[in-house]
C-alpha cells in the first residue's frame, strides 16, 4: 500500500512561514534589504536549513501554546497524540 504523501503537511507549514518572511521583505525599504531565506555561498537557497529554521519555528509556537516537543512530534507523525497533547 503506497504510503500517503507528505507534501500537504509540508505546504501546509510552509506557505504561512514564507507568506511572513515576504511580508516583513515586502515592509523594508529596498534599500535595507538583505535575503531573509538561509542561502549557500553561491545564493542557492539552503533548503536543509530552511526546513531546520521551520521546524524550530513549529516547535517554538507549540511550546507558546502550552504543549511541549513531544506532543509536536506526535502531532506530526501518522499516530495519535495523546489525549493531553490534543488541541484545546
């Protein structure tokens, strides 16, 4: 059975997070602007470190919100969270 496909829960966190960082790109004067995305040397983006600063950011919010990392994790993979990690 083919295993069900991880690109709507990518888009789904990463969407918001780029919709900020081009609005807060779109707010600075052209003249102040530096890259706001983690690049390479040779301006390529980093994505490995775009999807490290994304799941700190995630992990960050969760913990605002009252819930630790593990309920994060849990929330994240294909099992249930626990009945005290659930949204409230």
């Amino acid at each position: 059975m083919a295993q069900p496909s991880i690109i709507p829960v990518i888009l789904s966190a990463l969407e918001p997070y780029l919709d900020a960082i081009e609005a807060e790109w779109q707010a600075t004067p052209a003249a102040q602007r530096v890259p706001t995305l983690p690049h390479l040397p040779d301006g390529k983006v980093n994505v490995r470190q775009l999807v490290r600063d994304l799941i700190d950011r995630e992990a960050a919010e969760v913990e605002v919100v009252g819930r630790g990392p593990e309920c994060w994790k849990a929330t994240s993979s294909t099992s249930s969270p626990s009945p005290s990690c659930r949204a409230r």
